[in-house]
C-alpha cells in the first residue's frame, strides 16, 4: 500500500465495499491478493480498515469495456448506518445527479454534479452523464464513486470512466461526458450484490423468459423490439397518448414468449444483453437493453397495486396524501410500461382509466389482453383515441419529412456518398406513408403505433444518408490525395519499357477502379494504390523513378 489514492467505492453494509475492479492495483494473480487500504470519508473519527476482493466477486474489465465490477471484504466491519442507500430506480431523463470523488490533491472529496443523457457503451452497460460544467467532467479519483440521484437521494449506479472528443476536433465543439454503470447492470454481474439493494426487480417473475429455444413469432417479436427501440413521444406529440394495445389469446404461447422474451432482453438485471440470446435472436428482434423500466403483469391485482409499483420504480413523492394515486398525480412519469392481462385485472375498468392517467402523466404504455373479445378493448379505444385533427396534422409533417428524405437521397446520389445502383429508400417511403393515409385504423387509437413507427424508419432513413454525406465528405480531400498519388506513378511508369509496363497494368487498373468506385471504400483504395506505387518502386535498378 503506497497510499495514493486509487479511486472510490460504495460501502454497503458494513463490511462489504463495491467499487471498479480497475482501481485495485494489478498484482499478476488472475484476482488480486493484495490489500488496499479504505477510508470512510465524512464519517467521524472513522480509521482506516484494510480490505480484500471478495471470493467470486471480481469482474474484471472485459476488451469490449463491459464488466469492471468488483467487492471488497473490509477486515474490520464499520457501522451500518453508512451504507450507501442502494435502489432500483429507472434512469430519468437529464435527471439530476451526483457523485463524490477524490481528484489529485484533495483527500476530503468534492462532488461532482451531471445530468443523464441515456444509455452507451459497449452492450449499452453505461449510462452517459453530462456534467453540468467542464469542471464536473470525473477524473481519476472518482472511478467506483456512487452515483446518487438529487431528487431521491438515493444511489443508483457507479462512476465508471469518462469519454473526451479527440483534440483534433475544435475546442467549442469538444465534448467530455461521464459514464456510470447503473445499478441493475452491476446485479447483473454480481447478484449477490441484491440483499442490499431496495425496489421491486423490473419484470415480474411471471413474465420472465428463460431466453432458451428459438423465436415462434418473429414478426410479432421484431413489433415489440421497434416499440421498444423508437423515441417516447412525451413532449412531442400533445393530446396524443402513446399507448398500444396487444391482444396474446390465452393458448398463443409464441407470441406470449416473444413478450416474455423482449422484456427479459430488455432488462440490464435480468440479461445484460446475453451472449447466446442475443447472437442466435432473428434480425430485428432484440430490444435496446434498458428499453423497459416495467413489465407487471396485472391478473388479479388492483389499481392501487399496480400504483404503486409504477410510483416506486420513480420512487415518486407528493406533499401530504402519500397514497400511490397521489403520487403519480402530483408527478410526471417517464416510464415505458408494459403491462400483461389488463383483462384478467381486478377491476379492469377502474385499472385502464389508471392507465389513462399514467399516459396523461407522460407514461408509455404497451397493454396486452388475453381475451380478444374483452370488453376493455372497447373502453381502451374511447380513452386512448387521439383528436384526428392531430392525427392529419401528423401525417402533413411527416410528408413533410419524406420529401426532405427524398432531397437528401437524390443529393446523396449525386455527391457519390451512395452508388446510383443502390436500392433507393425514398419510394418504399412514399408508398407506406400513401398507406397510412388511407389505413383503416386511421380514427382508432392504433394509428399512433403505426405513426410513431413510420416516423422512426423515416428518421433512421435520413441518418443512414446524412451520415453518408458526411463520410463522403471527410473521404474527397484522401481520394483527391489518392488520386493525384496515383498519377504521379502512372506517369512515371509510362517511361518505362513496355513489357515492364504491362506487368504493373493490373495494379494501376485496380487502384483506379477502387478511387471511382460509389461509394468509395477509401481504405481499400489506399491499399491498392499502395501496391502500386510498391511495385513501381521494385523496378529493376537503374530504371526505378
């Protein structure tokens, strides 16, 4: 021990400490075997106490960055009423956070304050944080620090590293960001981490999936992984609810398991984005991780139960009247809820119309029935059905964003950032959004799902051209440069005698071929006008340039 500061951690307990697994010094054994010494900042009179990775609790940092989790074991237990109030509570976002880390030279601490932007990563494991001033961006000294959450005080996560721009990029322009491991995430690595932990798990142990045979119904499954992928329309839509309703008849168990399924991948704790599921799931199929914060199936259960799951995932809090109702009405809730058996509830009626008030409150809603024939379909299109009025106004801007598309593909063709034999994006586009104009949903609130969807592809359409644009771009000025390199050493060659020419043909034909390709692949055109001017230079001495 040589008494530098190695980095932070979390006490939880009284003898145990959660921190990254980077901050313990390398000591060449596959787990670390040396002690590290820990100091209990903020609490009087506390000494330091030694400590050790605990067995089977060491994950060390993975290549692609996913892991670096550890727990030590404190040789002298410390009280408990110190142990960092760990919770499950759902990522809210630009919701305000904090973490106390121990920079150079400052022994005591200082916090350092950001707001979350959303999930990143490798396997979407962290959450990325943007500190509210440049003096807020973590440093060494802060890895395994707790995240707390202002609002709750609770502490949802770790401080793993940092992200800066490169240098290259102007200064007004560099970004620097935080990133932190949520908590679900580190109970993902390390479970046993969950008897210190408050909150309900995400999914309810009905709905989980054991992520074992194959997709049955892919079609539906890749419907439920776009709903979970798209952007929430809170904000951006007003008057108009983003809810779904799903009928899964009780003897349809494929699309059961594609439920089942989804919202297991979807959850950080429960799969962590697993391997096998994840690389042996049909194309389109699997939800961003972390796309869910619950999925509760409600059979049997009232609307004050399902409350106050929903009002303790935020942990949500009103002045005066505590009960669950009260405080989501006194509350936004960011929430994307699924919720399994509305028709199987209670009180079905009284159930959706608290469902309609979540909506209200800024929730997204995917509602499954079992019964096809449900009475609660019918109250759920009366609650749920937007103002057509929006609904025109909707589909005029999103024609709107077609023709924009269509600018930007026609553009793209022309500038070579996509070849002019690519299929072309911008009819398919055309054609679904005629569609949409004439589905027979149009006046039913099942139109928003098929909207929001629309919108996305749209969206996702334009990025794939604006980013082509911008490679194409970057790339000119290297193909001008490429290009110029290699006339340079055809013209050189030209001076040579021709059964030596003839020889090098291939290979100025080949680089030539790859700098007017559309698009360009600039790294292979390197390397063939590469080997060309190689080759030119191994002419036989006396006849090189």
């Amino acid at each position: 021990m040589t008494g530098e500061i190695l980095g932070a951690g979390i006490l939880l307990g009284g003898d145990t400490v959660l921190t990254c697994a980077h901050v313990i010094p390398d000591d060449g054994h596959p787990v670390p075997a040396s002690q590290v010494l820990v100091d209990l900042v903020q609490v009087p009179d506390a000494a330091p106490v030694t400590a050790r990775v605990a067995a089977g609790c060491w994950v060390p940092r993975r290549a692609d960055g996913c892991g670096d989790i550890a727990l030590l074991t404190l040789d002298r237990p410390q009280p408990a009423e110190h142990a960092a109030p760990l919770y499950r509570l759902s990522p809210e976002p630009l919701g305000q956070v904090r973490n106390l880390g121990f920079p150079r030279h400052n022994d005591n601490g200082t916090w350092f304050y950001a707001k979350i932007a959303g999930t990143v990563g490798p396997r979407a494991e962290w959450l990325e944080l943007i500190p509210d001033s440049p003096g807020d961006v973590v440093r060494r000294g802060c890895s395994g620090a707790g995240v707390e959450d202002v609002k709750t005080g609770h502490v949802i996560g770790m401080i793993v590293n940092r992200y800066d721009d490169a240098l290259d990029i102007p200064a007004d322009e560099r970004r620097q960001r935080s990133n932190m491991i949520h908590i679900e995430t580190i109970l993902q690595h390390l479970p046993l981490v969950h008897r210190f932990v408050g909150g309900d798990r995400v999914v309810d142990a009905r709905l989980v999936s054991r992520l074992t045979g194959g997709v049955q119904d892919i079609p539906f499954a890749q419907r439920l992984a776009l709903w979970l992928r798209r952007e929430s329309l809170t904000g951006r839509r007003p008057g108009v609810a983003d809810v779904e309703t799903v009928v899964i008849a009780h003897d349809d168990s494929g699309r059961y398991e594609a439920l089942s399924r989804a919202v297991t991948l979807a959850d950080r704790e429960l799969s962590g984005g697993d391997d096998e599921a994840v690389s042996a799931a049909p194309h389109g199929t699997v939800p961003p991780l972390g796309s869910v914060d619950l999925a509760i199936d409600v059979t049997g259960r009232t609307d004050t139960e399902v409350a106050r799951r929903v009002a303790d995932r935020l942990d949500l809090r009103s002045p005066g009247d505590t009960s669950p109702l009260s405080r989501i009405r006194a509350n936004d809730v960011p929430l994307t809820v699924v919720a399994v058996g509305l028709d199987r509830a209670s009180e079905p009626e009284a159930l959706l119309r608290f469902m309609k008030l979540l909506a209200d409150r800024g929730a997204r809603l995917m509602l499954v029935f079992r019964d096809p024939h449900a009475p609660g379909l019918r109250l759920a299109e009366g609650l749920f059905r937007p103002d057509p009025e929006r609904i025109d106004a909707w589909l005029e801007e999103l024609a709107d964003r077609v023709a924009e598309a269509t600018g930007l593909e026609q553009e793209a063709t022309a500038a070579g950032a996509r070849a002019a034999s690519d299929p072309a994006e911008a009819p398919a586009l055309r054609i679904n959004l005629t569609r949409l104009h004439h589905d027979p949903e149009r006046h039913t609130h099942h139109i928003v799902a098929k909207l929001a969807a629309f919108e996305h592809a749209v969206g996702a359409v334009r990025k794939r051209l604006e980013t082509a644009m911008r490679t194409a771009d970057t790339q000119r000025d290297e193909i001008k440069e490429l290009t110029g390199l290699l006339n340079a050493y055809a013209a050189l060659l030209g001076a040579k005698a021709a059964s030596e020419r003839r020889e090098l043909f291939p290979l100025q034909r080949a680089a030539h071929h790859e700098l007017t390709a559309v698009p360009c692949d600039v790294a292979a055109a390197r390397r063939a006008v590469d080997r060309f001017v190689r080759a030119v230079h191994l002419l036989p001495e006396g006849d090189a340039p």
